[in-house]
C-alpha cells in the first residue's frame, strides 16, 4: 500500500511540474517510455491478440530526430489449432499458450507543428522477434519495424504518449497446423498508449526577433526589439482614451483640451506600432445630416492638431463622425448635452521595455 501512495506521488509531482508552455522536444535529452497496448498478430501465425508490455530508452540529438531501442513482450497469447512439431523424432500434437517478444532500434522524426506541446512522430528501424510456444517449435527471426504515433507534453518532462507500430519477420517457419509445408513470416502490429518521461537536454530555442519566445512557437515574428511580449511572442497591448468636449455647434478644441491631445500624441510617439480612431459626436439639436457632418469636423479638427502640432503620421489617426447616433447622456437636459458633444478614441500600442 505505501509502495502504491509513493508511486501515485511520484506521478502527480511530475504532471505538476511547469505548464505546456515550457513543454518541448529538447536536444540531447533522454527519455524513457513504459507502454501498455495490445499485440495483432497476423493469421498464419496462428497466434490471437493478446495485451502487450512497451519499454524503451531512447536519445534526442535534436529536437526533431532522436534514437530509440524499445522492447515489446507479450506473455500468454493464445495458440490456436493443433500443432505439428517434431521431439525427438516424433511427430506430436498439441494446444497451448506462446510468449512474443520483440525488439526495435529506429530512427525517430518528431514534426515541428505550431501546438508547443503535440508532437507527432514516426519511425523506422530494425529488430527481432523471439516467439517461445508450448506446442510448436519455437519462432525466431530478424525484422523491419514502423512506427508512427504522438506525444503529448504535460510539461517539461512528463508527455502521454500514443503509437501504433508493426513488426514484420524476415524469416518464413511453418505456421500452419493442417500442412507442415506451409510457411510464413510473423507480422506483429502493436496498438498502445502510455508516459514518455524526458531528462536533460535543451530547448534548442532559435530566436529570430529576439523577443524571448522561441520561433518554433512564436506567433507574431519580426516583433521590433524592445517590445514587451505575451507566451506567444505577441506585442502587449496597452490603451489610453482621450476625451474632448465641444461649444454648441462648434468644432475647435478649447484650451484646456489641448493637454489631451498631448497626451495622445506623446502616446503614439512611444508606440510606434500603435493607431487611434478618433471618433466625434454631437448632442440631437439640429438635424440629422447636419450633426453628422459637424461631428465630423470635430474629429478632423483632433485629427489636424495631431498631424500639424505633433507631426504623427496620417496613416496612424482614423477621423470618424457618428452625428447625434450614439449619446452617453440624456439630450433633454443641458449638461447632459454637453456631454453628448464630444469627441473620443481609444489608443491602442504595444508596450515597450524601456
């Protein structure tokens, strides 16, 4: 029972360690798998499915290929039919159970994918099959192998891994029971899922903009240096909002609104990258279309200070007049008309390490 609480600790302080987004394939790192599945024998084997043991220890030389040796047994598979064999110059029949044992030594490719913690992956290699039965001769021969299968990383160090493999023998025995002369090979497909666990090694990070998220992850690249970024390696936004009232039916910026569009400005000249749409409003005196050309002149009237007083660029202010259609006060009363006689923006930038 303590054997048993130890082993369920041991297992929750790996899948608690950092999150995904430190989970990665990693250079010169290690890694052992234990896997359970189920073995599929083909039919001239005479052998039925049965569940299967995965163990494997492998080597990443990078982040993409790696070498791994994993073995395979499956202990207690059915033998169907009845068997032909030759003991001591007898021929005999017989029923019974057979153990499979199996080996392969790959070449591994894990694909690069945008997700930083799914990783697919596919092998080739070579190995062996050792088939030990009760009642037929024994079966032993060299194989090809194939894999192909993905890993999940939990974090750093912990990832479920899901793989389907086949192991095909190069050597023919006689299989089939009815005729001794009949001979085949052993293909042993594999099915399983289990943990991948990854020591040592680097993230081999390649860091193109420098921005501290490596490229193989990195969702916005070209981020210009200095730029603070989120996990993924995207600007953080920040905003700022201006705010201007006008006189009736006038479109000039009083006095005291003059430091707002300084603020504004010196916004936009820390934020390179950052835009503003300056959007004007009137209260509902008058008509319609009149309202919306005179919000119009306000805007453009922030927009020209912007352009003329502190030189920021035309592409970067947006000058929208939305009329009497969107008030944030009742137009029945006069400071409430006042308020409705406006204009506003939302700046928008990213936010610089300074």
């Amino acid at each position: 029972m303590k054997a048993k609480i130890a082993l369920l600790a041991l297992l929750v302080f790996f899948l608690s360690g950092p999150g995904p987004a430190e989970a990665q394939m990693k250079e010169n790192s290690f890694h052992f798998s234990v896997l359970g599945g189920v073995i599929l024998p083909n039919n001239q084997s005479r052998l039925d499915n049965g569940p299967a043991i995965l163990t494997g220890l492998g080597y990443n030389f990078s982040r993409n290929w790696g070498l791994e040796l994993m073995g395979t047994f499956a202990p207690n598979v059915d033998n169907d039919g009845v068997a032909h064999f030759h003991n001591r110059k007898i021929w005999r029949s017989g029923e019974g159970d057979a153990d499979v044992s199996m080996a392969r030594l790959s070449a591994v490719y894990h694909l690069n994918l945008a997700s930083e913690n799914f990783v697919p992956y596919l092998s080739l290699g070579v190995g062996g099959q050792w088939v030990k039965r009760q009642a037929y001769a024994d079966y032993n021969s060299t194989a090809g192998t194939a894999a192909l299968g993905f890993k999940y990383f939990f974090n750093e160090v912990v990832a479920l891994r899901v793989e389907a493999s086949d192991t095909y023998g190069f050597r023919k025995r006689n299989f089939r029971t009815s005729n001794p002369e009949t001979r085949g090979r052993l293909n042993a497909p594999v099915i399983a899922a289990g943990l991948t666990f990854q020591f040592g090694g680097s993230g081999a990070c390649v860091d193109s903009d420098k921005d501290g998220v490596c490229d193989i992850y990195d969702k916005c690249p070209g981020t210009p240096a200095g730029y603070k970024v989120d996990a993924d390696g995207c600007p953080i936004t920040v905003s700022i909002n201006l705010l201007i009232n006008f006189d009736f039916d006038k479109a000039v910026i009083k006095p005291e609104y003059y430091s707002e569009v300084q603020k504004v400005a010196d916004f936009l000249n820390s934020h390179p990258l950052s835009t503003t749409v300056v959007e004007g409003h009137t209260d509902d005196r008058g008509s319609e279309e009149y309202n919306e050309r005179l919000s119009q002149r306000r805007a453009d009237a922030v927009k020209e200070s912007l352009l003329t007083r502190f030189n920021i660029d035309p592409s970067r202010v947006q000058a929208v007049g939305y009329g009497e259609s969107r008030p944030i006060a009742d137009n029945s009363t006069a400071a409430g008309r006042a308020e409705n006689r406006r204009v506003v923006g939302v700046v928008s930038g990213q936010d610089i390490d300074k």
